[in-house]
C-alpha cells in the first residue's frame, strides 16, 4: 500500500467493484479496501436479481456462467389474499453476487488495481474545503493516505459520507422510517418450482409492513430458491426473521427445506441523494441511496451510478480539477439514467405504504391498477393517468371513491416530481435552491395525500 493514489475506492460490494475496475481500466493509479476478507468480498445478503436491462447498460452482457444463477421472464405480484396474481414481464437474471464481484475485481486487478482487504476506512482527511485522503486501520494500525478523488462505496456504513462536514450536501443521513430491512434464506427445497424463471413477490400488511416478502427460484440450480421478507424501518415493526419463519417458512412447500444460506440487511428506499459528488469526494451504490425505493432492488442502479461517476472523475481528471463543480456530469448522468425514476417511483412507494391490505385487495381486484400500469411504471416511472381515466368511469358511484382520488393526486405529484427531477441543476451553485424546492414538494405531497389528505 502506497501513500498516494488518483483514487481510493471505500467498499467493495458491486458499486465499489464496478468503479474500481472502470478507473484502473482508464489508467489510473487506485486503490480499494474493504473490511471484508478478500473470500467474503461481495458477500452481503440479497434477492440476487438484476433486470437484464441494467447489464446491458453496463456491458456487462458477457457474464461467465457461472455467474448466472437463473434467468427472468417475468415477475408474478400477489394480492394479500393471494387471489389476484398480477405478471409483470421482463427480462432478468438471478446473479451470484460473490462471483459477480470477485469477475470485476479480478478485471481490475489485471488492470492494476491495489487492494487492501481486511483493511477499514475510518475518517476522511479534510483540508482547504476538500477531501484529501481517508485515514484507514489495518492490523491494529492507522495508516493516513492521500488521493485526488476519494469514492465511498460502503454501502450503508456511508463509511466517509457521515464524517464530512454537515454543510456538505453528499453527507444528508438517512431517516429509517424511508429504510427497509430485509432477510433472507437461500434453501433447497425438496421438489422443483413451477415456472422457475418468474419471480413472485407477496404484498400483504399483515406478513410484511411497509415491505413485501418475494420467493425468487435459481432456474438454473434445481430445488433452490431465495425467499426473505422486508418491512419498512423506523416504525417498530416486528423483526423480519421472525415474520418470514412465522408466516412463509411454516408452508408446506418449505417442509424438508435444507437451509443453504441466511441473513439480512438495512435498504435505503428514498429518492436519491441530492448530489454523488462534492469537493474531491464521490458517493455510489446504498451509501448514495441508489436503490429503487418501490421494490428494493440496488445492484443495478448501485452500479450505475459507479460507472457515471467513473466518467465524471475521467472527465474531471483530465482537466485537472476534482471539486464538485468539475465532477458535476456525474449528477445528470445519473440523474438521466435512473435518479429521475427513482424519485418518481418514491411517491409512489410513499403512497403504498399508506395501504391498508383492504385497499390493495380492492385496488388489484377492481384492476384500479392493472398489469400493464406496474409495467410502465416499473420500467419508466410512470403512472399514466388515463389509465386512472378510465378506472374513474368504472369506478363512479363504487365502494371507494377516496381511494381513486388519491391515485390521482398521487400521479399528479409523480409528474410534479419528474419535472423536478428533469431540471436538476447544471452546477453545484444552483443545488440549495433546487433541494428546497425538492423539499416542499415532498412535504406538500405528505400532508396532501398521506395523512388522510386527498
Ligand atoms: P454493499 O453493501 O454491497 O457493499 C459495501 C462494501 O463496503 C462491503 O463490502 C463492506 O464490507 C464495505 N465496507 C463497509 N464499511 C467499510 C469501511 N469502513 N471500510 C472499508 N470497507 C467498508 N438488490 C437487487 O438488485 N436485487 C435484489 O434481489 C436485492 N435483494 C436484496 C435482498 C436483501 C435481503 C437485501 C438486504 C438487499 C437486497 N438488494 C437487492 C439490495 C442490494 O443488495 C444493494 O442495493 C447492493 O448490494 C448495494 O451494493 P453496494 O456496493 O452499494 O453496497
Ligand atoms: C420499499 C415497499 C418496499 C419494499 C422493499 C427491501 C425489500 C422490500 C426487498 C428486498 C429487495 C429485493 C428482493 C429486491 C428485488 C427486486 C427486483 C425484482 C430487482 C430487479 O429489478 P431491476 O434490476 O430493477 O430490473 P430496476 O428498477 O433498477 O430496473
């Protein structure tokens, strides 16, 4: 481990992996550590799906095999009675995330990369306004080293994003009531699954508050499946082991079961945050909030948010200035390619949580919401209104009429949102007044249609 790097990359999930092997690829001079053993790397709890989608844009569409665990054709979602089946198609894959790391971490290596495992990132050294380097603790000893551009892909430790100064707009910490926490176990179980390649996801209040549980199959490993449970943080729920075991694992399907794998973990489910880069300092993946805020998925969009950074630093190094102003393009990329449905997607989410399992039953059973809106929706970030429309005349003089009338507004400010979202501003100097605007919007939004608003 040298004392002076481009780069020091903190965390090495797939953000931290993705980044890394993009930056020493371009020729730069990084270094990245991890807390992790170099055999746990990538090893942190997950569903395991990616949409195909996500690894085209990040030519990643040459995977090895081996690190495809299952194909996607498709993604079943249940009411909480579990008499109303909605599919959403798409197509995706169920991803060894271990293997999937160790494939770019490898890549990077053979570019040059220097790794320092088993090695924490403390405290960032800042000077004159900027970061300058991150003071790390390997064996017992604190090391101090320098670098231009220091990138936190430590997920939710936000390892040195919660050190930096609070005027710092990449430091905002997390509220936990917009966090899920998830578990889950890889089991095998005794017999096949029908249709192996569909994912299914099961919303139901009572099993899983302000989350859902899911039971995702490895098509290409017989008999395996992944199957957790995920409720909203910050609310006192009940843990979600507890309710996975008390709830899905008493199944008959999962008699005999052979536990393969478990654990869990917090999601940060919120709209991304403001900025991922600022004086010297880029934040990725779970440490910048990167995750879709409706299903809770992050590898995808944890990793592109790394590779706009890396173009960022490209850029920024090439004219020979890191601070926020010059790594900037990182914001509109990543805002253009995911961070402006992110935010649509969590007023949504907002909304999903208010309901009741009454509400959902009625809303998927009248088809208030219908297949192809969860498509559009899911793939774009929309919610289109004349859809509701027509709902409405189905709908006039029926049991609910409040419920229709907030998906209304709640798509009104899902446009608001988007257009928000699609001005961001073109330079750090315009952030404070657009984050306000940001700010009022949401809470306008809450006290109108959460709360009994409408
Ligand atoms: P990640 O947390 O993976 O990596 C951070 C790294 O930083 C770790 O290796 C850690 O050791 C290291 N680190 C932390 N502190 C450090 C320090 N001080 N110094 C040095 N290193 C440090 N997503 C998805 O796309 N599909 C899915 O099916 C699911 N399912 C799912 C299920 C469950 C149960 C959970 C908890 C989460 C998911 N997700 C998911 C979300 C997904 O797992 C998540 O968004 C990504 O793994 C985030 O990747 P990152 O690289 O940002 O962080
Ligand atoms: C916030 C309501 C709410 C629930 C979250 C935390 C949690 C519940 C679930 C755990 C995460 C999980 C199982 C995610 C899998 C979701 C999924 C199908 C991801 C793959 O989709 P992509 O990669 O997603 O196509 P995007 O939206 O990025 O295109």
């Amino acid at each position: 481990m040298g004392d002076t790097y481009d780069v020091i990359v903190v965390g090495l999930g797939v953000a931290g992996a993705y980044v890394s092997h993009t930056l020493s690829k371009a020729g730069f001079k990084v270094l990245a550590v991890d807390v992790k053993s170099y055999e746990r790397l990538g090893d942190k709890p997950c569903g395991d799906a990616i949409g195909k989608h996500h690894l085209e844009f990040l030519n990643l569409m040459d995977l090895p095999q081996n690190i495809v665990e299952g194909s996607v054709r498709g993604i079943d979602i249940y009411s909480p009675s579990e008499n109303v089946r909605f599919r959403v198609v798409g197509d995706g894959y169920l991803i060894d995330r271990i293997e999937l790391v160790k494939y770019l971490v490898r890549q990077a290596l053979n570019s040059g990369l220097e790794i320092a495992t088993n090695t924490a990132a403390v405290s960032p050294i800042v000077r004159d306004g900027s970061i300058r380097g991150v003071i790390l603790w390997k064996e017992g000893k604190s090391v101090e080293v320098a670098a231009r551009v220091v990138i936190d892909a430590s997920g939710n430790a936000r390892a040195i994003a919660r050190r930096l100064p609070r005027d710092w707009p990449v430091s905002e910490e997390l509220d936990m009531v917009d966090s899920n926490i998830a578990y889950r176990e890889v089991r095998r179980l005794q017999h096949e699954v029908e249709e192996s390649d569909i994912l299914r996801i099961y919303v139901s209040k009572q099993v899983a508050p302000g989350g859902y549980w899911w039971l995702f199959p490895y098509s290409h490993r017989d008999s395996y499946v992944n199957v957790g449970l995920g409720i909203q943080g910050g609310r006192g729920y009940q843990d979600p082991k507890t309710l996975l075991y008390q709830y899905v694992l008493s199944r008959e399907m999962f008699k005999n079961s052979e536990l393969v794998e478990a654990g869990g973990a917090l999601v940060p489910t919120r709209e991304p945050l403001s900025t991922l880069v600022w004086n010297g300092i880029a934040v990725i993946g779970d440490a910048a909030y990167t995750v879709n805020p409706v299903h809770g998925g992050g590898k995808g969009s944890a990793m592109v948010s790394a590779s706009c950074v890396s173009k960022a630093v490209v850029e920024g190094m090439e004219t020979g200035r890191v601070d926020a102003e010059s790594l900037w393009n990182a914001n509109l990329c990543y805002m253009s390619n995911y961070g402006v449905k992110q935010a649509v997607l969590n007023v949504f989410r907002l909304f999903l949580q208010e309901l009741s399992d009454e509400d959902i039953e009625f809303g998927m059973s009248r088809r208030i919401i219908r297949e192809e809106d969860l498509n559009t929706l899911s793939l774009k970030g929309y919610l289109e209104l004349s859809v509701i429309d027509k709902a409405h005349r189905i709908l006039a003089g029926l049991r609910r009429p409040s419920l229709l009338l907030k998906l209304k507004t709640v798509s009104e400010y899902m446009s608001k949102v988007r257009a928000l979202y699609e001005s961001y501003p073109q330079s750090p100097r315009e952030l404070p007044m657009w984050s306000q605007r940001v700010k009022n919007l949401l809470s306008e939004y809450r006290a109108r249609v959460l709360r009994g608003g409408g």
